[in-house]
C-alpha cells in the first residue's frame, strides 16, 4: 500500500495482477489499474501525486496516470520478478529491484534502454533513494546493502554484516542512516537489528541476541530505546545509541508475538503463544506482574488511552480488559465464535474494535463490556485499523475483500471493495496514513 502526498488516497498492490486506487475519506475503490498478467509486488507514487509505478512478477513495470487510471507506459528489461520499485524526488527516475540480481534505473520520460547497476550476488529486496535524490541504497537476499550513486550507477560501499537475507531497509529523513521501516534500526532474516552509516558505510551498531525471528519491535517514546519480542521467548531492551543489550526480558514459556509500550515510557506489555500477558517494568526489567486468563494464543495487544488498560485478542475467541497496574482482569468480552485476529482501540473514547475468524467485526465499549455493534464479511477478517479521524474503520478479510465502514453503527461507505486474492492489511498502514506511527510490526 502507498499513500498519495496529500493523504488522499491510496494505491494497494495485490497477487490478483491489479492495482487499486483508494478515497480514503469515503472508502471507495474509485480505479482498478488492471495491466500485469502476473502478481503485482510493488507500488511507489510521485511527489506530485499524479503518476504511479507498479513493479510486478510478470517481469515489468507500468507507469500509469492515477487521474485517468491509463497505463502510460511498460518498462520491460529485468529478467525476473521485480520486487521493489522506487522513484526519484523529482519525479524523473524510477530504479527497479529484481529477482535477476541486478537494479535498473529507467528514465520515465524518455524511452531509452535503461541503466543496469550490478553488484548483488543475489535476489535484490528492496531499493529505497535518499530525500536528495543523489543515493539508492539497496537489500539484497546475498545479506548485503548497497549504496548507490544515482547518476553515475557506482557502487559508493557494500554495507556487509547481515549473517540473513537483508529484506527490509529504509532511510532517515536526513538520508544519513539506512533504517529498517520507520524505526532507527534494519531488520533481517539472521536475527538481528543494524543501523548503518550511508556516509562513510560504517555499521553503527549491531543489535544482536536474539536466536529466533524477531516477530515485533516498537521504540520507546524518548526514541533512546527499542524492545523486541522473538520466537526465542524473551524480550530485549536496546540502547540504540551503544546497541547494547540493557535487559532480557525472561518470564514467557513460548514464541512472544507481540509488544506494546505504555504511554508515559515506563511499562511494556507483552503477549505470547503460552497465552499469557507479562507487565514489564522497563527500567528494572522486572516482571511485575502475568496476566492469565486465556487459553489460547494471543495474537494482539492494544493500550486504552483511558485508564491503565490493556486489551488482548486470542485464539480462545475472547478479548479480554485488564488493569495493567494490578494485574486484575477487569472484564471478558465475548461475541466472537472463532480466533480474535486483531483489536485496536479508538482514541479518546472507551471503544475497542476486533476482527476475527468468525467473520465479523464489533465494537464494544470496553467499560462496561457491551456490543455496540457488528459487522459480517463473507470470510475471516484478518485485520482491522482505524482511519485518522477516528470515525472510519478499514478491515481487510481473507478473501481479499476491504471494508471502509463508519465506527458509528459500522455502516458501509460504500459497496465493499476486493482484491481477486487475499491482500495483507497490517498495522503498518496505520503508520502510512497517520505518517507517524510509533510501531513496526511483523507477523
């Protein structure tokens, strides 16, 4: 998914071969950008706003005009699957990343062969280009980061270190230091976080402990700190300043899915397959309290900005209200027939919304643990955000189907909407839309 500049609407890429253009106030699908004859990976959009790039399996890029929804052009030259795709600030260059090892930079208005940069030794990730406009830098399956000079396609330093495939990277908006998604540290499949320096190439600081995936990260309100939860069973605080480990987090028996830290910075929650919550004091890394109940996974967290609240999602069906501070569980919230996916909670107000296999999607008021309202999809309801006016709730179904529905009555703003396959809406689209989310999940 990528966002207009404006914030008006969205581009969603899907496997179905399609590209959909989204009014993010009403909800509608106004375009469907139909062209690939393979899944579509990828999708930048200019700063103007007005043009869009889509990179896909079929081997090509499209450029089209998201006025008119026309195809304006298809780039074709990589010899396998496009993964990524990038464009320059000022709307002029696009540069592809592909399965063929190699990127390319294409110029979008002259139709000339394009350049092809050689390096990587393997499957190229992900591209992404500093706000200057002057650098690329790229991920690759052959663990390494490349930074690029834009004009000349020279290689400026191969960033090594990653003991993984490298599949996540992105820039500080001083275009100083590569960071993986909107946090100040990369992620890979090795088990580790790293921070790089784009000047001199250097790696600033290797976060490493973990011995299994790391499934979320979130960083702490002052920005000094980061928690990470791993299938290993345990929590790490990182100074992103030193890398250093600060603590272990010790006390879950299973896989921890899932983090979350309170608003005033002090406290963490964390949530786990052995279907428990644990209450962390960050500055001691004290368990303070677990939090039974469940008898299930639990696959979400989410903090209530009213009270000292924490909301759980399970696989048991339920969610459940507790008292972080005491441990207490203050209520159960049951409707749900089948696995709770995915809950949030909605901004100054005592609502929470779930989504899960069951179908449907409800609102409830969290305080005195009555259903407010439904809704039933046609297949299992994977995820649901909430627009940032806090009055639109977007939920993504299996089937591929997205609702954009009003909190009120959750009314539909228009007919639901689909991809041909099951897209993944993630909380990261939270981040896209709001442009300042504090949390990067991966699940």
């Amino acid at each position: 998914v990528a966002i207009t500049p404006d914030g008006k609407f969205a581009i969603s890429a899907s496997d179905d071969k399609t590209l959909k253009v989204w009014d993010l106030a009403s909800g509608r699908a106004l375009k469907t950008l139909k062209g690939h004859i393979e899944w579509v990976k990828s999708v930048a959009i200019s700063a103007n706003g007005k043009l869009a790039v889509s990179a896909s399996s079929d081997k090509t890029l499209k450029v089209w005009d998201l006025n008119s929804g026309r195809t304006l052009k298809t780039l074709e030259g990589h010899g396998s699957t496009i993964q990524d795709v990038a464009i320059t600030p000022d709307g002029k260059s696009v540069v592809s990343a592909s399965w063929d090892k190699v990127l390319k930079v294409w110029d979008i208005a002259l139709r000339q062969t394009p350049k092809t940069w050689n390096g990587h030794s393997s499957s190229v990730l992900n591209v992404a280009i500093t706000p200057n406009g002057k650098f690329a830098v790229s991920a690759s399956f052959d663990h390494t980061l490349i930074v690029w000079n834009l004009t000349s396609g020279r290689v400026l330093r191969t960033l090594k270190g990653h003991k993984g495939s490298v599949n996540s990277i992105a820039i500080t908006p001083n275009g100083k230091l590569a960071v993986s998604s909107s946090w100040d540290v990369s992620s890979s499949w090795d088990d580790t976080l790293r921070v790089w320096d784009l000047t001199s190439g250097r790696l600033l600081r290797t976060l490493k402990g973990h011995t299994g995936f790391i499934n979320s990260v979130v960083i702490t309100p002052n920005g000094k700190f980061a928690i990470s939860a791993s299938f290993d069973k345990t929590l790490k605080v990182w100074d992103l300043t030193s890398g250093k480990v600060i603590r272990t987090l010790v006390g879950h028996i299973n896989s921890v899915t899932n983090v979350e830290i309170i608003p005033n910075g002090k406290f963490a929650v964390s949530a786990s397959d052995d279907h428990t919550l644990i209450v962390w004091d960050l500055a001691s890394g004290r368990a303070l309290r677990t939090l039974k109940g469940h008898s299930g996974k639990i696959n979400d967290i989410a903090i209530s900005p009213i009270g000292k609240l924490a909301i759980s999602a399970s696989d048991d069906g339920t969610i459940k209200v507790w008292d972080w501070d005491s441990g207490q569980l203050m209520r159960t919230l049951e409707g749900h027939i089948d696995s709770v996916k995915s809950v949030v909670t909605i901004p100054d107000s005592k609502l929470v919304v779930s989504a899960s296999d069951d179908k449907k999607i409800i609102v409830w008021d969290f305080q005195s643990g009555e259903e407010i309202a439904s809704f039933i999809g046609e297949s299992s309801m994977k995820t649901v955000v909430i627009a940032p006016n806090n009055k639109i709730i977007v939920a993504g179904e299996m089937s591929g189907r997205m609702h954009f529905l009003r909190l009120e009555g959750l009314e539909e703003l228009a007919l639901p909407q689909r991809h041909g396959i099951a897209i993944q809406l993630r909380k990261s689209l939270v981040s896209l839309m709001r442009l300042k989310s504090l949390k990067w999940k991966l699940r």
